[in-house]
C-alpha cells in the first residue's frame, strides 16, 4: 500500500535537447508526485516525453529548468541512486551481452551495489528469482541470450529485477515486444513483486487499457506534458482532456473493463 514518503517530484520540470533551430523542448513543465509502494503508469503517444522522464528517474538525465527530487533530493551520484532505483527496458536483447551466458550477466548485476551479498547469496537469489518467473534454473544452465526466444529474454529482464529487488521499479515499454499471453504473465510478476516487496513501480505504455487494469494511478502524458493525472477510473469513467478521450476511443469496446465493471459506458 502506498504510504505516505514522497518518491518522486517533478516541480515544473523542463527538459530541453540542443539548441538554436534544432532546439526540442521535450519536458514542458511538468508537475507531480509519486509516493512510496504506488504503481503509476505513465500513458502517452510515441514521443511525448515518456521515456525522457524515465530517464530523469533512473538519474540518466538532469532538468534544463525546474526540479525533479528522489525522495525529497535532487540525485547528484548515479551510483547512489541505482542502489534504489532499477529499469526493465523494452528490448531484453540490447539488455544483455550476446557473449556471456544469463547466468553470469544475471549474477553480475549485483555488481551495482556497493555490499555485494556474498557468492552463494548471489547464486542463491538468482536461483529463487528464476523460479519466481517460472524458469528451472538447470534449464539455463550455459545459456546465452541467443538461445533464448524473445518472451523467454523478456523473463530474464524480469528475473534481474526478482534478484536485485530494488526499492523502485521503471518498466519503459517492457511489455510492448511480447504477445498478450507473456504481457499478461509479466504483468502478473510486477503485481507479485509489488505486493511482496512494496516495490514502487513507474510501468509505461501507451495502452491506457493496459494502464488501466495495474495502476493505482495514471498519468496522461502529451507533447511534453503531465495533461491528466487520476486513478483508473477516475480517468476512464471522467476524462478531462480530449487526448484521453482519444486514447479511450482507441480500445475496442470488449476490452474496456470499466464498461462491464460499472455497468454503463461512459
Ligand atoms: N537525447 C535526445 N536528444 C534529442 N532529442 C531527444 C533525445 N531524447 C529524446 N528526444 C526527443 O524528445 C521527445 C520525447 O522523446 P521520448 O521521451 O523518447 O518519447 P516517448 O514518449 O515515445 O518515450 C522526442 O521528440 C524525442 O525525439
Ligand atoms: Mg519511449
């Protein structure tokens, strides 16, 4: 459950690319509040400044102006800070090195904490974070990431996060390369992760139908942004902006559980 520590804030966050005529402005002010243990998921068109602002929460990227603040703090030691905070990006094979087996990359991984769990710690939860996404940790024994089809690498994506169990969690786009039955069993993990950890997790999509079913809030993002913020039904059932109502528009009538759920269309 949510409590009440702020994890991230956004006061009139601007982030601008180049200059002059090549000048993008791709954050346009935006401001919020992310809190401890919520799963928010930020939904929007391609190039609306999603991952930007993904980047701005795994300390890859700094605001031109504005503020953007980790647990009250602006983040200043990248290496501080993905002590917390972890990604799970869209392509798992740009993820891991084709040259090296899983198992050793997915032990590695520790390699970004300063107290390193000793070797059998480490072997320990790579194996319990194998099982908890449904991979017999014999079956990848000297396996490397070509072996493995595109669903299966999407698993180890999720397995790396099992084992590190960072406090926060950005999942940019990670379910947008698989079919809907390992999108639904992905979704199925953060959920776990969520409630056994109380992991605050940023997911992002530009499925509102997707936001819909694991968020405890949404953020509608457009052209540089934050347009709408609620919770699912909040959203869903009273849009406030034509850009939400648009991406509703989008979903087929059938996958539109508030529909079912309140029993009209909205
Ligand atoms: N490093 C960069 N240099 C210049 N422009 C960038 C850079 N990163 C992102 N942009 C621009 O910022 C805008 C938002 O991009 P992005 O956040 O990646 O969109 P999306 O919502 O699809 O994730 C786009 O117009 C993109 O071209
Ligand atoms: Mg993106």
């Amino acid at each position: 459950m949510p409590n009440n520590e702020i994890i991230f804030e956004g006061k009139n966050l601007v982030k601008e690319f180049g200059h002059g005529k090549t000048l993008c402005t791709a954050l346009k002010g935006m401001n919020f509040q992310i809190k401890e243990g919520e799963i928010v998921t930020l939904v929007g068109g391609s190039a609306c400044g999603k991952s930007v602002l993904a980047k701005h929460m795994l300390g890859f990227l700094q605001p031109t102006k504005g503020e953007f603040l980790y647990r009250g703090k602006k983040i200043t030691n990248q290496r501080d800070h993905w002590q917390d905070v972890q990604p799970i990006f869209q392509d798992p094979f740009s993820a891991f090195n084709q040259f090296y087996t899983i198992r050793e990359q997915l032990e590695d991984s520790f390699n970004v904490f300063y107290k390193k769990p000793s070797k059998a710690e480490v072997k320990k939860r790579v194996d319990d974070a194998l099982l908890a996404v449904n991979v017999q940790p014999s079956e990848l024994e000297g396996k490397f990431p070509f072996e493995l089809s595109g669903g299966q690498m999407q698993r180890m994506l999720l397995a790396r996060i099992f084992a590190l169990k960072p406090k926060v969690l950005i999942a940019d786009e990670a379910t947008s390369m698989v079919d809907a039955c390992v999108r639904a069993n992905i979704l199925d993990y953060l959920m776990k992760l969520k409630e056994e950890l109380n992991m605050t997790i940023i997911f992002i999509t530009h499925d509102i139908g997707l936001a819909y079913y694991v968020s405890d809030r949404i953020f509608i993002v457009d052209d540089g942004q934050i347009v709408e913020q609620g919770t699912p039904d909040e959203v869903a059932l009273t849009p406030k902006t034509a850009v939400t109502r648009h991406l509703l528009d989008d979903i087929p009538d059938i996958h539109k559980p508030w529909i079912v759920r309140n029993g009209h269309a909205q």
